[in-house]
C-alpha cells in the first residue's frame, strides 16, 4: 500500500510577467530630460535628434520638448533599402 498519494503534473505553473515594450510617448506629446520614449527589442526606431539610445535600445530624450516621429529610408549593407521609424525630440 502507498504511504504518498500520486503527485500529479500541471503544465501552465509558470508565471512570467510581461515586459512592457513599446510607445511610451506618442508624437506631439511632450518629453522632459531623460524620460523614456520607448522601449524595443532590437532597433525597429532609430535616434533622431536631442534622442538617445540606451544599452537594450530603448530610446529617450536628452532634451525638454515635444516628440516627433517620422520615416527615415535606411540602405542595408547588401544594398537592400528599408523604411524605419526615426523619433525625435524638437
């Protein structure tokens, strides 16, 4: 006879948080010094003017202003041409 009753198994007990990437500062809105206008994974927006990139790519601002955004043509080194947002702060 057991002496431990059967310990099942479950599959959904992990519990992550989620990251919270994205737009944090819509265009138009305004950004002091050092506020965090978004967060990505890799540079899907680029650094514009008074804009700064940190270590995990997330853009912010190096100056009071409004936030702006707006495409910016990119040559790949293969010579491919893609369209990327670029953020700036005026």
């Amino acid at each position: 006879m057991a002496h431990k009753k059967a310990g099942g198994s479950s599959k959904n007990t992990s519990s992550q948080s989620p990251q919270y990437i994205g737009v944090k500062i819509s265009g138009g809105q305004k950004a002091k010094t050092g506020d965090i206008i978004l967060t990505q994974r890799g540079t899907k927006y680029l650094p514009g003017n008074n804009v700064g990139m940190g270590k995990n790519y997330s853009i912010f601002a190096m100056k009071e202003g409004v936030v702006e955004y707006k495409d910016k043509r990119k040559t790949r080194f293969n010579g491919q041409k893609i369209v990327r947002k670029q953020v700036s702060v005026k």
